[in-house]
C-alpha cells in the first residue's frame, strides 16, 4: 500500500492577505455612523462591495458574495458602538 504525505506550506498566499486586509476593513468602516442604524447600513454597503469584490477575485459567485458581506457588515456595524472605534 502507499502512502502519500502531503505538505502543507505555511506561507501566506497574495489571496490570504487580501481576504485578510478585507475583513480588517470592513470592520474598521462599519464604525462609521453615529446611530446603530447608520453603522449597520453603512456596514452593510461596505460589506456588499467587500464581499464582491472579494469573489470575484476568488472565482466565486459574486452575487453570494455581496450578500454574505453585506449581512456580516450589517451586524458587525449594528454591533458596535459609537465609541468602539474612533476614525479621529
């Protein structure tokens, strides 16, 4: 019987960087607003192109991609508060 041994490289690929620096934007911008409401829309409309932008560089749907971001940016934003992140 033979066994294969796959390596796994613990390099970090162009793609993992910039899924990376996507989310850690999107987080960033949805503190903007002063309301709970403005910083999930806002949150959302950052999250809808984060999440297509991130699929069409990936090969995936963008379309499922706008909608998973757009609702991660929703509730990310409606999670915050106002003083939890200062863009000043």
């Amino acid at each position: 019987m033979h066994t294969q041994v796959m390596k796994t490289s613990h390099v970090l690929t162009p793609r993992l960087i910039t899924l990376s620096a996507i989310a850690a934007l999107t987080l960033v911008l949805a503190g903007c607003g002063s309301t709970t409401g403005e910083r999930a829309t806002s949150g959302a409309g950052v999250g809808a192109a984060v999440g297509a932008g991130a699929a069409a560089v990936t090969g995936g749907s963008v379309t499922q991609g706008a909608v998973i971001g757009g609702g991660v940016g929703a509730a990310t934003g409606a999670a915050t508060d106002e003083e939890d992140i200062n863009l000043e």
